[in-house]
C-alpha cells in the first residue's frame, strides 16, 4: 500500500536530513519501494523546510506527494501550510512546543524540540526524536530499520546521543 | 556481490561515470546539475590518474572534457540549460572532431535563468539542433534513479563506439529525488576502436567510424574543428572534401540508429498509445497499470529517433505525447507517422499527474465516439 509522508519545518532543523534518514532506513533495512523528494528552492535557506518520503510495496511511480498519509511537522508555518488540508484519517506527529494549532486528524504532541535541548543537550537532535516518534506512532516501518538508518547516516562520534534522541522519540509516544 | 544503496538521481549519474572509467571531469556549478560535480570533485582524486577541475564556465568546462578526452580519458561534464546553452559551440567541435565525451543536463525550466529548481524537458531540440551544422547526436533520458547510473554508463560506451559527443538528458525531479538503486561490483565496458599504427588518424572502413588514436598513443594526430582531411589537416575550401566528411560523420549514427535504439513497449495493440521518455514516463506506467485500454513506447534514447518503433503499434489511432515542454518530440513523431498525435506538453515545474493524462485520453475516446 502506497503511504506518503510529509515532513517540514524551517529551515536548520534538519527536515530534509529526516526526510532522507528515514527513506534510507526504509529502503535499505526495512526492504521497501521508497521514493524521497523535497522542496529545493530559495526558501529552503532560512524559511520554510519541506521533504517528502513515499513508502510502497511495489515499485512507485508518480514519484510526488499527493494526499500524505502521515504529517511531521515541527513548526507552526510547516503546519499552516499542511496541517490544515489533511484528511480525516492522516496521522500527524508535531513539535507541541512548536506548533500551537492542532489539525482534524488524529495527532501526537511530541515536545522534541524541549526534550532534545533540555534532556539531551542538542537542540540539533529534535529531528532524530521526531523520526522516533513517528516510527513508534505508526509503524510504517520497522524500529530496528530506523536504527540503522539512523547509525549509517549520522557524523561520526554521534551515534550514541542519536541513539538516545531515537529512543526518547518511541518513548515519549507510549507516555501518550 | 552488488550493493543497494539509496542515492540521489544526480549522484547515480555520477557514481555511474566513475564504474564505467571515467577520470576527468571538467565543468562549473549550476542548478539543479550541482551534485553531479560534487560527488566527481570528491571521488576523481582518490581514483588513479582521476582529475576534477572547475573551470572558469561552462565554455571551458566543455572544451576541458574535449581536451581530456584526446588524452585518451573517459570524460565528463554536467550542466543545466543556461550552461547548456553555452556548451552548445563545442558540442559540434566535438562532434566534428570525433571526440567521445559525456554531457549530463538536468534540465530545468527556461528560456534564460529560468527556473533554476524547477525541474523541463526544454532542451530536446537543443539538444539535437542546437550546434550549428549538421550533425548528428546521441541522447539518452532516464526516467529512474536506477536508469540514471546504467544510461549515464552507456552513454560512456556509445561515445566510445561511435566516437561522438553523448548527452545524458535528465531533469530536476529524477536528479534530486532519491531511490534504492543497485550498484553492480563492475560494469560492462566498450572501448573505442582500436587503431592500427599504419592508420591515418581519421580514416575510417566501412563502418565509418575512425580508430582512436589520442595525443601520446605515438602516431601523429592533428585535431581541427576545420573540415579536414585523413591526416586531421584542414582543407575547408574543397566542397566534395566537406560534402564526404560531415555525410560521414552525421551517417555514421544515423545509419545505426536503429541499433542504437533503446526502448520498452507495453500493450503494443491498444488505440491510444503514450509516448514518453524521461520523467513523465512514470505517470505514463501510473496510468497504465490503471487503464489497461492505452498502450505506451518509453524511449530510454531519444536522438537519434528511432522511428521505425512506431510502425509497432498495428491498432495506434492516436499517439498521446506527455513531455515537460509545450511540445518538442510530439513534432517529431508527426514527422514520422500519418496518424494523429496529440501533444501533452506541461510546463511549470509540475510532472503530470496520471490524473491528467486520463483526462486526456478520456476527452480523445470521446471525440473518438461521436464520428
């Protein structure tokens, strides 16, 4: 089945850099069709940050996000430009800390942004939490698929602080 | 033992340069073309005799892969439109030299700076025409990341074989979008033909087509964009001497266009048949494997055309023709063919969505029904 994903957020988050984490873990560890786009243009310095995963089973052709599925978004412009169209029964995971409406679709309110600065220490890792939180929220794919995603795609020397950012992301989704 | 990895359009057609042996690489930075230079800027020096230079523009990054290449190198450059556009003299120096390279264009929206982000189809015709002179070209259109590294390979094989300049004409969407892409231990490569040391260094038999013989193989080689004799030497005012050299050159691939063809067919007995390359193939196979009335040619190489294949289609009362460009092959076909051929030309940015092109297909089946 087709799922289409939609991240965004500003730019420096680290949206982009979710978006092809993500579609990697999926792709190589968890042995899915994946299709991974983004928003390349001048607002994607310093304004709005927007990327694009689509999971399959079999091979995907329209390589564009129609009618996302499921919604990551981490900051209130991100969700102004989303967050209000989305079907009834899409999936969003949000920066409660960042995001102040809430959409008419099932949602989680997850304080990465907070978390990954106060608990962790590195604000930089609020995008790992929120990778956390949406493999733990819907399973698209696999956690041990994020995993790896996660270890081969982070600089070196920061496996284990990503490693706690990814597991407070599943954990803060069982507190919900 | 292969490898699967999860790679950009752009940094296939790069990792595809370097499996298929190519060490130079000379050009300047230009969206959405960028990351093809540099993934080649970071691999070229770890590779032996490997060499990465950014020029001055896009003139000298053609003319460095020109020059490169008379090193006996396999080389490289990549563009987009603007620089495209630039390339275009050298292009038909390299053609008229007999000089194998690789060009890569990720098309972007134009005329002019254009949309430098936005990802068009609108340097076909350049692409074929754009060189003054007659000349013949080689172009390739992938339409997956995977095509991306096994065309941009090729391209490097049908350079050597037929000793010409070959473009590799991809576009933002397929340059930028990332998917899982098989990357083989080793890949199949053509040399070019092999001179003989008693060989004037541009005689040819009866396939038309000169050994190779670069600067330093220890044979005398002159190289002019001038017509030129056997020898290489210029000889621009005898009109038999030019007359035979660029019917030579220009037949050289044309004659073989038809070996050079590479192209899928499905449901070769449907009435509305789509024809695409590129991009908008995939919205094409979107609306093929929903409805199962229309039939479709993908063409992997464009120019030269391979008209023949369209004489495939016994049943065709319409060929559907979707690009991102308001309409350039769409004129090719019709050249080729008596039957009606509707043009699905989009510009903007936006690849059609199977959506429209049933639209377009629905509103011919309708015209179809009332006569």
């Amino acid at each position: 089945m087709r799922t289409e994903i939609r991240f965004a957020g500003f730019g420096g988050q680290g949206i982009i850099t979710s978006a092809v984490i993500f579609g990697k873990a999926a792709a190589l560890y968890d042995n899915k069709y994946v299709v991974q786009t983004q928003v390349y243009g001048p607002e994607a310095r310093g304004g709005a940050a927007t990327g694009a995963v689509i999971i399959d089973e079999v091979e995907i052709l329209y390589p564009k996000v129609v009618d996302p599925d499921i919604y990551v978004i981490m900051s209130q412009d991100g969700f102004d430009k989303y967050g209000t169209k989305t079907k009834p029964d899409a999936i969003m995971v949000l920066d409660s800390g960042l995001v102040h409406d809430r959409p008419n679709c099932t949602y989680y309110e997850v304080p990465a942004s907070r978390v990954a600065k106060e608990d962790l220490g590195r604000v930089i890792v609020a995008n790992i939490i929120m990778l956390g939180a949406l493999v733990a929220a819907t399973g698209v794919i696999g956690r041990e698929a994020l995993k790896e995603g996660i270890l081969t795609s982070v600089p070196k020397g920061t496996e284990e602080l990503n490693m706690k950012a990814m597991i407070q992301g599943f954990e803060l989704i069982q507190k919900i | 033992m292969s490898k699967l990895e999860f790679l950009q359009g752009n940094i296939a057609c790069a990792k595809g340069a370097i499996a298929a042996g190519c060490t130079f690489f000379g050009g300047y930075p230009i969206t959405p073309s960028t990351e093809v230079a540099e993934y080649m800027a970071e691999a070229l020096p770890k590779i032996e005799r490997g060499c990465f230079i950014q020029m001055e523009d896009e003139i000298a990054g053609i003319a460095s892969t020109i020059g490169a290449a008379w090193t006996g190198a396999r080389s490289m450059t990549a563009t987009s439109g603007p620089g495209f556009s630039l390339m275009m003299e050298n292009i038909g120096y390299a053609f008229m030299t007999e000089t194998p390279c690789v060009i890569v264009n990720v098309q972007r929206g134009g005329p002019s700076t254009g949309q430098p982000t936005m990802a068009a189809q609108g340097d076909m015709m350049q692409a074929r025409y754009g060189s003054h002179g007659d000349y013949a070209i080689i172009a390739l259109c992938p339409a997956t990341v995977q095509e991306c590294f096994e065309l941009t390979v090729k391209a490097f094989n049908l350079a050597d074989q037929f000793r010409c300049p070959v473009l590799v004409m991809t576009d933002e969407i397929i340059g930028h979008m990332r998917e899982r892409v098989i990357i083989p231990d080793s890949v199949e490569i053509i040399p070019p033909k092999p001179a003989k040391p008693t060989d004037l260094p541009f005689a040819t038999d009866e396939t038309e087509i000169p050994g190779f013989l670069p600067f330093g193989s220890g044979q005398r080689t002159h190289v002019t964009g001038l017509t030129h004799d056997e020898r290489g030497y210029p000889d621009s005012a005898d009109p038999q001497r030019h007359e035979t050299l660029v019917t030579r050159l220009v037949h050289k691939i044309e004659s073989k266009r038809h070996e050079i063809a590479d192209y899928e067919i499905v449901n070769p007995d449907a009435e509305i048949i789509f024809v695409c390359y590129g991009v908008p193939v995939r919205s094409v196979q979107q609306l093929a494997a929903q409805d199962k009335t229309i039939g479709y040619l993908k063409l992997r190489i464009v120019w030269p055309f391979p008209e023949e294949v369209l004489k495939q289609f016994k049943c065709v009362s319409t060929f559907i023709v979707p690009e991102m460009n308001l309409g350039m092959i769409s004129r090719e076909i019709e050249r080729h063919t008596t039957v009606p051929v509707v043009s699905a030309g989009k510009i903007g940015g936006d690849l059609h969505t199977a959506q429209e092109l049933q639209e377009i297909a629905n509103a011919y089946k309708a015209t179809r029904g009332r006569t």
